[in-house]
C-alpha cells in the first residue's frame, strides 16, 4: 500500500470523471460531482487499486501515460463494485427517520 498512490488516484481526473459516471448511473440523493469529490479519499484508497496503478505506471514508462484513462488498470467493474459498496455504507450511515405517530382518535 502506497498512501503517494493512493492520492494519486485520488486527484486524477481521469478517475474522477469515471467514479462520477458510475455515480451518477447509480441514482445518488446528489449530484455525482460533488459525491465523487467528497469521497475521493475513499475511492482513492479501494483495495487493490494502488497496486494495479504502480504495476501500470512501471509497465508504461512515457510520463504522458494516465493509468487512469487505461481501462485495462481500474475496470469499470471494479469502479461499479466500490461505487456501489460506498453508496450502501452511506445509506446504512443516515438516520432512519421514525414514522410519524397517527394522532389519537377522539
């Protein structure tokens, strides 16, 4: 694990774009934009990620290469599943709002 890494993942924005259309094909409570920003540190950091950068990084040594645009090093699939697993933890974190009682019958 390389934090470097990760935060270069984080603040690519080639991944950025990817992450908020996957977002946003996942019917967010907000604009998908801004949940990508929020949780960049997050998706940055998804398990397994870093390594498949710095393996892609090291096997394309042109510096104009973005592993990010490189759909081959982070799959849509992979993108969908994280995506999906941080929208539920979000949902599972919220408040679950109490029906509202039924006034008494008189």
């Amino acid at each position: 694990m390389s934090y470097l890494t990760q935060n270069e993942i984080a603040t690519n924005g080639t991944m950025a774009s990817r992450i908020a259309q996957c977002a946003a094909s996942q019917d967010l409570p907000m604009d998908p934009d801004s949940w990508t920003s929020v949780h960049r540190r997050d998706w940055g950091a998804s398990p397994g990620w870093d390594a498949a950068w710095e393996s892609a990084k090291v096997s394309h040594p042109d510096p104009d290469y973005d592993p990010g645009a490189d759909e081959g090093v982070i799959t849509d699939s992979q993108i969908l599943s994280q995506v999906q697993a941080m929208i539920a933890a979000d949902e599972a974190a919220q408040p679950v709002e109490e029906p509202a009682e039924d006034p008494p019958v008189a």
